[in-house]
C-alpha cells in the first residue's frame, strides 16, 4: 500500500540533501558570502592611515620631493621648483657621478640659520606630518641641490672661463645664460677626499656651493654620506615638468 505524502513532510522530502541534511537556499547562502562592510566612520580613518604608510613607504624606498629655494640651479631647476629625488638609487649602490644633479643634506653651515615662528599648532602639526610621511617638502628645509663636478681622488680647478677635471677641460650646456664655468672664481687644483664629492651650481654666479667652502671640512668638498640621491624629475609645477631620468642624467 503506497501511502502519499502531502503538506509539510512532502516539503521537507523535496529540500533533503543527500545524507539527510536539509540544502540552504540561494537567498540564505547569499547572506552567509556577502562581505561586511565597516560603517563610514571608522572607513575613513582607516583609509587615511593606509596612505599615510604607503606615502612613508614610497618616501623611505622610493622617491621623496625637495623645493628648490633659490636661483642657484637655474635654468636646469627653477625658484620654487618641486623636485622627486630618487632614494632608491643608494640603496641598489649607486654613488654619485661627475654631471649629475642630487640632493645633499647641508654639511656645515652652509644655509643660513631659519626662523622659528609660532603660527597655529593644528596647521604645524598637519605639515610636520605630511612632511614626515614625504607628501611634502622637508620642514626643516635644510637641504641643497647642485650638481655633481668631481668625485673622490679627482682633481678639480678653475681658470679664467674654463672648468678642468683631471687636467681636461669640462663642457658645461646645462650653465645659465650668460654665466662661464668660474664666474670670476679661479680657484685649484683641489683634490677630492676620499668619500665626498665636488658640487657646484648650475647659475655659476648665484651659487655658494663647494667653491665658497673651501676652509671647511673636507675643503670644500660634501661626504657622500650627506647625498640623499639624485635628481630625478621635476614633478611640480606643470608647466616645468622634466624628467632626468632614475639617476639623474
């Protein structure tokens, strides 16, 4: 005798899985798959932080932006200029080369002493920062930017018009308009010490670079070691966007 099942326990036959298990419908697995999203307000934040430690990690790695301050490289970086120095650079062992542009962080005195100002602590606080992370230039600004004329054991001097490395003249194209290699500065022959480069310039006559500086420490002469890298590109403003390629030339 075959008895019919009807109602609820027909129901339940027709949703049993094998093994006796009842299957989950669509709509309930759906809830179970979809993702929980955070409220907005602690989305954010949270947001703001992971940029925050990707900008610090891209300004610790990779690239951190400078401001030219004056004249002293014009016409190759102009006054206001932001520039991205390449810091991966070092870290690969790269050094310094005769010709190329860089960054070097003040060895001794040779940018004037800067003036603390109150302002507002909010805004102070939001730059140091922006400034920390590398979204913007250093606070501190004590940071120079000239190009690099000789390296370790050359010998450097200036005569007349005409620049020599090693006894052999150095052609100069990237010099601002009306300027030669001295300025009216003759000076050498200088030899580089071991671990520092010889850097100077762009706008010859506006420049108080290793020239000006040869009574310090090292005669003139920066320690690698202060060189943060070389210049690669000028990113802002957009009207002076130049690429020098990753190291510098």
């Amino acid at each position: 005798m075959t008895t019919e099942l009807t109602g609820p326990r027909r129901a339940d036959r027709r949703r049993a899985a094998p093994g006796g298990r009842p299957r989950r419908g669509r709509r309930a697995a759906g809830r179970v798959g979809r993702r929980r999203r955070w409220p907005w307000w602690a989305e954010i934040p949270a947001m703001v932080v992971v940029g925050l430690l990707v900008a610090l990690l891209i300004k610790t790695c990779l690239f951190q932006v400078f401001t030219i301050p004056s004249g002293s490289m014009e016409n190759t970086l102009r006054i206001g200029d932001r520039v991205g120095v390449n810091k991966l650079s070092p870290l690969l062992g790269w050094e310094p080369k005769q010709g190329e542009p860089v960054v070097f962080k003040d060895p001794g005195d040779w940018l004037p002493a800067h003036a603390t100002s109150g302002g507002n602590p909010v805004v102070g606080a939001v730059g140091d920062v922006l400034s920390f992370v590398g979204l913007v230039p250093p606070k501190d600004d004590n940071y120079l930017v000239k190009r690099v004329i000789a390296t370790a054991g050359q010998t450097v001097q200036c005569s007349g018009t005409t620049l020599k490395v090693n006894g052999a003249p150095v052609s100069e194209p990237y010099l601002f308009a009306g300027d030669d290699s001295c300025a009216g500065l003759d000076f050498g022959p200088v030899t580089v010490p071991e671990g520092h480069v010889w850097v100077e310039g762009d706008h010859r006559s506006d420049s108080a670079d290793s020239r000006y500086h040869q009574q310090d420490k090292g005669g003139g002469a920066v320690p690698v070691g202060n060189v943060v890298g070389p210049v690669s590109a000028v990113v802002w403003p957009l009207g002076h966007l130049d690429w020098f390629g990753w190291s510098g030339h």
